[in-house]
C-alpha cells in the first residue's frame, strides 16, 4: 500500500514539532538554524559558522516528506557529533551513529 503524504498543514507542524523535540531533548553545543532550499550534490549539509558561532542545516525540500525528517535527524547528529568529528577526522563515526539514532528516535511518529 501507498503511504500518503501528510497535508501542507500537517507537514507544518510536524515540522515544528521536530525542531522543538531536537531543540529540547538534543540541544546542539550552539544554536542551529535549518533551512530547507534546493542544494545540487546532496539531500542535506551541516556547516559550523563562526560569527556568531552556530550551525546551520539545510535540506532539499524536493525530497520527500519523510525522507526530509530523516534527512534533518542526520544533520542534527553531525552538529551534535561536531567536536567528535573534528577530532578524529570521521563524519560517521561510532559517537555520531549513536546521536543519529537518538536524533531519529525524537522524531519518529509513534
């Protein structure tokens, strides 16, 4: 069977809903901006800016629905593995598997 995608409203708040959860139960070591715009090699990237210090996530809107909640749960993990990943020169590594799991399991609908 077809999984229908949820209503433009629905998406909405689902949506904002993810960001409170992330925001609340896996704050990131400084503050995250998520925007969602077309990138060319990639569904999602996580950069480091330094003035002022924050994160910023961005993902295809192109993609489907759900794919973008996974999408925003691994670009989450990378700012939340951000140190790890600096330090041992690996973007998905042990530490950052465990915050990806952590990250999806906070947003994924019962």
């Amino acid at each position: 069977m077809k999984r229908l995608e949820p209503s433009p409203a629905r998406r909405r708040q689902l949506w904002r809903d993810a960001l409170e959860e992330l925001r609340t139960e896996w704050p990131a070591p400084y503050p995250v901006r998520v925007q969602r715009r077309q990138l060319r090699d990639s569904w999602g990237t996580c950069q480091l800016l330094e003035k002022p210090k924050r994160f910023v996530i961005t993902i295809d809107p192109r993609a489907q629905f759900s794919f973008q909640l996974m999408i925003l749960a691994h670009e989450w993990a990378h700012a939340l593995d951000w140190e790890s990943t600096q330090e041992h020169g690996t973007d998905h590594g042990d530490t950052w598997g465990l915050w990806q799991a952590r990250a999806y399991r906070a947003i994924s609908s019962d």
